[in-house]
C-alpha cells in the first residue's frame, strides 16, 4: 500500500540568490543524504499548509521569512524504509530578511545559489522540475 504525504517546499531568497539545504546521514528519512534540497517537509495530519511552512523555515534555517504564492505543485514517489510513499508537493517563492542561516542536524551544509546555476549542484531528483517552474515564473516577473 502507498502512503500519499502533502509537504510545503520554500524557495527562500535573499539578494537574488536561493537557499538549499545538505541532507545529512542523520536525517529520520535518509532518502537523500548527500544531496541538496529546499526548506520544507511534509504535513503533520490537521497542520496548515502556511504553518507547516513557516515551522519547516524555523525547524531548518532559523530564518524569518515573508511566504509569497505558490509558484509549483511537484510529485515524487520515494521508497522510505522499504514503504512506498506518494509525496505531492506545493513550492512557494519566500522573501528571507536575512541570511544568517542556523540549520538543524537534518542538514550539514547549505548554499545561497544563483537559480540559473541549480544544475551545478548534486540536487534531488524532484528539485529540477521545480527550478525550471521558478525560472519560468522569474522570467515572468522581470
């Protein structure tokens, strides 16, 4: 049976550049360690979109943010600890008033990257997709 998870995803910005996180082999999950991914997680049952958000930022990063509109809805379909889950994912852009990022042991490292150049880095599978909407969206914007 596939277990079907919601998670909020934040594309945090700060002076043109975005936010990603290390995964770390001390991570519960330990799907990605090694890889680079964006603030966020997964629903808690009854949790709002916006609150799991804002807890994921404060869980990861220690940053304030401002939460924009959601720019992308992706789907990824990992095997965790021999269980199939769906996740459906609802990416956000996020304005952070600073970047004096404190991570949690989740992560071991982060970077503020140029979105143009996510493709340099060993980001998961399920980020691509997401970087293509948010450069799409910039494009936009400009």
């Amino acid at each position: 049976m596939i277990k079907l998870f919601t998670a909020a995803k934040a594309f945090i910005k700060f002076n043109g550049k975005i936010l990603i996180l290390k995964e770390s082999s001390k991570y519960k999950d330990g799907t990605n360690f090694g890889k680079f991914d964006v603030v966020g997680g997964r629903l808690k049952p009854g949790e709002k979109v916006l609150d799991s958000l804002i807890r994921e930022i404060k869980e990861e990063t220690n940053l304030d943010v401002k939460i924009g509109k959601p720019f992308h809805v992706g789907e990824w379909f990992p095997k965790v600890n021999e269980e199939e889950w769906h996740v459906v994912g609802i990416f956000f852009e996020c304005e952070a008033n600073s970047d004096d990022v404190k991570i949690s042991e989740d992560h071991e490292s982060y970077e503020w990257i140029n979105p143009k150049e996510y493709n340099k880095y060993n980001i998961i599978d399920n980020l691509k997709t997401a970087f293509e909407a948010y450069l799409e969206i910039s494009k936009l914007l400009w």
